[in-house]
C-alpha cells in the first residue's frame, strides 16, 4: 500500500496508480516505490533521505541526465523535485533486470568491465560539473567531510566504548598517514557512481541492464570507487577493471595503484565513523557494526 507521503505527491503531479510495490521505506533514509501508473508506463517514485538539499540532489540528477544522453540506462529524473511536508520527492525512470547477490568470478569481472565503461562515460565531467554540494573526495580525509561531527563521534563513543573510540581515533590517524605519505592530494579525480556494488548494478539475459543509486555520486578518485564498490571481496572485479581501461588506453597509474589499500582503510574507517554518528542522533550503536568495520582498516585493536 502506498502510504500518504507518496500518494499526495502523485496527486500533487495530477498521475494516478495502478500498483504499487514498495522497494525501500527506511524513516530518513532514500525511499522508493515502483509505480505503475494507469497508462501503464512503470516508474520509480524516489524520497530523498532527510537531511538532502535541492543543490546535492540537483547534482546527481546532472549526473543521471548527462548518462542517459550517452545511452545508459539509468533512473534519470522524469520531472522536477517535488517537496511535500519537508522531504524532496522525484518520479524517475525504471531501471529493468536485477542484481546478482552472489556473483561468480566470470561475473565479478563483468561487473568490473562495465565500472570502467561507466568510467570512461563520465570522464571529463568533472570539470564541467564540479564538486557535489557538501562532499569531499575520500583522501582529503574523513575527519573532514562537512556532515560529519568527528569530535561527536568519538566523544559519544568514548562513553559507551573506550575501546572503540581509540581504535576509531587509531584507524583515522594511520589511513591519513598512509595517505599522506603516498602523496594522494595529487589522485586524479572524476565524477564517480559512489557505490557501484553488485546489489546497484542491473543485469538482464547476462547483460548490462542499468545502474541504479547514485545518490552517493561526487567527484573522487577512481580507488576510492572501487573501494566502495567492495573489489577486497570480488577480487575478478579489479582484474575485469584494470583489463578494460588498459585496452581503452586508461590505465591506473602507479599513485592510483599505491592507493587502493589506504583508500580502502579510509573507506573502512568511515563506514565506522557514519555508524557512529548514527549512534550518537539515536542513542543507541551498532557496536558490532563498528567493530566489524574497524577489523578491516588494517588497524590493531588497542
């Protein structure tokens, strides 16, 4: 059933549905709603989580509409952002296929292949487009980006678990040496999707279908996407990738190389960090969660 908050906005838009199935329904997060309207034409009615701005959100539909004029397909926005009580709201197009959960060495590589295409796609965007409003690229450091409290996150950390605050405090400092010391403020950087893992990237009859969930999408460099995108457990993905953009003449350099285990700490580390700072507006965190992120920065516990 779909509930108020979409349905007014349908009505808002003069469209009425036929079906409608909910994908996601997280209070604060994203939201979706796959909507088959009365003419039959299925699209995705997207919530955009809480704290979004009409500028951040407005960024990634760029991105979205720059792609699909290259011919990918991808849930470009249909229409304006539509706020109703508070929250932005878009119809956006309906991406087909389906992600593969478990994916096998031939298809870890294939997932690679296609990263690269969509590299090579929205390479030399970035300098028209610039930087998403309120994100920073990864190695510039996490303790840096613009919508997360780090002095809140370990102080609030400290008093449930001073172990886990000094570990948190440990992990940030090595990955921005191990940064520091690689010379990582000179990574080239290009829009990237920020968070090209197998459950957003759609496949029909053992092809690309489409890409979905770019919400994360910002100007960075090309390890820290494939450290979002989860190569450290599809290890054929980063084969598949250095394979194709080596036949396109776009190789990783050797800084981009250098760089892919401390972009992964630093991924890690603020994974933990964000996990926290979700604990500290609920006063309630997911030690476990924190834990599990903190073992994979490369950092001992204390």
């Amino acid at each position: 059933m779909l509930t108020d908050g979409p349905a007014e906005v349908l009505a808002l838009l003069g469209l009425q549905a036929r079906t409608v199935t909910i994908l996601k329904d997280v209070p604060l997060q994203n939201a979706s709603w796959l909507v088959t309207l009365t003419d039959g034409r299925r699209v995705v009615m997207r919530r955009y989580y809480a704290r979004a701005t009409a500028a951040s959100v407005s960024y990634e539909h760029a991105v979205l509409r720059y792609l699909a004029d290259e011919g990918w397909v991808v849930p470009e926005p249909l229409g304006d952002l539509v706020e109703h009580q508070g929250r932005l709201y878009c119809l956006t197009r309906y991406v087909p296929g389906r992600a593969i959960r478990e994916e096998s060495a031939a298809q870890q590589r294939r997932r690679g292949r296609d990263l690269a295409r969509l590299h090579f796609a929205l390479r030399g965007l970035a300098e028209s487009l610039g930087q998403r409003p309120g994100s920073l690229a990864q190695h510039t450091g996490v303790a840096a980006h613009p919508d997360l409290d780090w002095d809140a996150c370990i102080q609030g950390l400290m008093q449930v678990s001073p172990r886990l605050s000094s570990w948190l405090s440990a992990a940030a400092s090595n990955a921005r040496d191990a940064l520091a010391a690689l010379g990582a403020s000179e990574l080239p950087v290009l829009v990237i999707h920020g968070d090209f893992a197998e459950w957003n990237v759609h496949y029909q009859r053992a092809r690309l279908a489409g890409v979905i969930d770019f919400g994360l999408t910002h100007v960075d460099s090309r390890p820290y996407e494939l450290a979002i995108a989860r190569t450290y457990r599809s290890p054929q993905m980063l084969a598949g990738y250095r394979a194709e953009l080596s036949g396109g003449g776009w190789p990783l350099s050797e800084l981009e190389e250098a760089a892919l285990e401390p972009l992964n700490c630093s991924f890690r580390v603020g994974m933990a960090a964000w996990t926290v700072q979700d604990g500290v507006r609920r006063g309630d965190y997911d030690l476990a969660m924190i834990e599990r992120q903190l073992a994979r920065t490369g950092t001992s516990p204390p």
